[in-house]
C-alpha cells in the first residue's frame, strides 16, 4: 500500500486520509438523505430485449399456481410441473423494502493514493452513504466485505442496528486487513463475485465498489449473471496517477516498510501500466453498457456524495 504524502484538503486529518474512523461514517448519515437509490432499470442490450420481472423492488415467491395463457413461460415451476404433469408457474408478490447489498472491496491495492484519500477509505465512505440512504428510504441493507484473503457476507436487514453493524465491520475489517504472504492462496476477484451471486437475492439493488484490478471474462460472466435478477450499479475507484502518470522526474511511494521509485523517464514502461488502467475501464464500460448498467468512477480527490448525486 504505497502512498506518495502530497497535499490534502485542511478538513481531512492525515490519519483520515488512510484510515476512515466509525464516527466518520455515522456522521455521514445526514448527507445520505440527499441521495436517490432509484437508479431506475435500464434495457439490457441482450437477445430478447427485457427488462426481467425480478429487477426493481423485490419480488418474494408466494406460490405455484396452474398456467394460464398468457403468463411469462419464464416463471413457469419445472419441478411442480415435473412432479404434477400439469403445468404450473410460479406467482410472486412484492416485497415491501428492497434489499441493498454493497460488495466493498478492501484488498492491498485499495491502500493506495497519491492525491486525496486511500481508495479504501474513499469506498468506505461510499458504502457508508449508500446504507444510510437505504435506512433512509426504508430498505433492508446488507454486503459483503472482501480483502486478498478473506470474504465476509452480511445479510440484509432493517433498521439502523444493521448499517452500524455493517459499518463497524466494515472499519475493523479495513484496520486488520492482513498481509498476503502467500499469492497461491489469493482470493480473486471470480471467486469473490461467484459468492456474491449466491447470497444477493433476486430483486436486490447491488452495488460493486472496487478498483475492478484482475478483472477478467470469469469475473464478467458473474457480474453478467447478477444482472439478470438484480439491479446492479459498479463504482469504479481510481487514484489520478492511474489515469495520468508524470512523464518527468523521479518518484518515490512507500508504506514505510518498503519503497518503489517510479522513473518518469521510462516511458515505456509508465504507457503500459497507463495503458492497463485505461483497458480495464473500457472494458467495465464496455459490460456496463452491453448489460444495462449504472457505471459510476469516482477518483480519491472526488467529493463521494457529488459522485453517487
């Protein structure tokens, strides 16, 4: 986690700046009622051209009933069907409060910034708005907390107990997040959205802040499948140097355990790692775009509640 000591706004503490306090993101409960969550469900440019009857708010199974013309072939009950002879489809009732699920991700390369604030604490302060302006507006609020090592799954539920549990777990899973001593045992990124496919339900607004490092056709092909049943926003955060690297000069980043110098000279090398960054934010814009997605970037200098408004 290396972190170039550049110049910061006066109101954020240099602590605050690697490391987002409880009381910070409680405090940012007001702020919240500011944000609308109704991202609304955009058309997939997929084959068929739906929008799926399990987006939006949550839809809950109330029972099998016998097909009547008319009825989508895509609700019908295989098993009922199957164990009756008759065909049945399945009816469904909405849900009163939509479960919120934020998929946070907390791995060594959101330890980063060279302008601003770490990457994670910029994504825990998003989280932090996001839960209470899912309080806010009465739904449940749930996620999933994942590092190199380790994945943490919380289940949706209502009321402020559940976001100050969800963000207490959030601060203490950011301030022990382990060292990675071994690469073999890394948790991936297809690994983590595979987990999150199975405990967001149908019907669940989901929202994926991450830096999206090692994306690839696995970890897409999961996201894809997660839109099918559920409304899904990604947050792409990302530190100015990814985007624009210096072309002049030397630097030096360090998390005062180890130090890396950046040679502005060593154009090669400095356009393609700007490269990278470039190709993975195409290509989220790319999925976001194909599968009817709300795509949002927010950089550590950004203001996270004009990011998310």
């Amino acid at each position: 986690m290396f972190f170039n000591q550049a110049k910061t706004p006066n109101d954020i503490s240099p602590d605050e700046r690697v490391a987002v306090s409880l009381k910070t993101l409680i405090d940012l409960a007001k702020l919240a009622t500011r944000i609308n969550l109704h991202h609304g469900n955009k058309r997939a440019q997929q084959s068929g051209g739906y929008i799926s009857r399990f987006k939006g708010r949550g839809m809950e199974f109330d029972e099998a009933r016998l097909y009547q013309a008319g009825d989508d072939i895509r609700s019908i009950d295989w098993r009922v069907t199957a164990r009756t002879g008759k065909t049945h489809t399945k009816v469904f009732r909405e849900e009163r409060e939509r479960p919120v699920f934020i998929s946070v991700d907390n791995r060594l390369t959101m330890q980063f910034a060279t302008r601003g604030v770490f990457k994670s604490v910029l994504a825990a302060k998003i989280t932090s708005l996001l839960a209470w302006a899912a309080e806010y507006h009465g739904d449940r609020i749930g996620g999933q907390i994942f590092s190199d090592v380790e994945c943490r799954e919380l289940k949706p539920q209502n009321g402020r107990q559940a976001v100050l549990h969800f963000l207490h777990t959030l601060v203490s899973k950011t301030a022990s997040n382990p060292t990675l001593n071994s690469p073999e045992k890394a948790l991936n990124l297809d690994h983590v959205l595979a987990r999150l496919n199975q405990h967001a339900r149908p019907g669940s607004l989901v929202y994926i802040i991450s830096d999206f490092r090692c994306l690839n056709a696995v970890a897409e092909s999961y996201i894809t499948k997660l839109a099918k049943h559920c409304t899904v926003v990604l947050i792409f955060i990302y530190d100015p140097l990814e985007s624009q690297l210096p072309v002049k000069g030397r630097y030096r980043f360090t998390d005062n355990h180890r130090d890396v110098v950046v040679d502005g000279n060593d154009l090669e090398r400095l356009l393609n790692y700007q490269h990278r960054f470039e190709q993975r934010k195409h290509q989220l814009e790319s999925l976001a775009k194909k599968q009817g997605l709300t795509f949002i970037t927010c950089s550590t200098l950004d203001d996270p509640l004009q990011c998310l408004r």
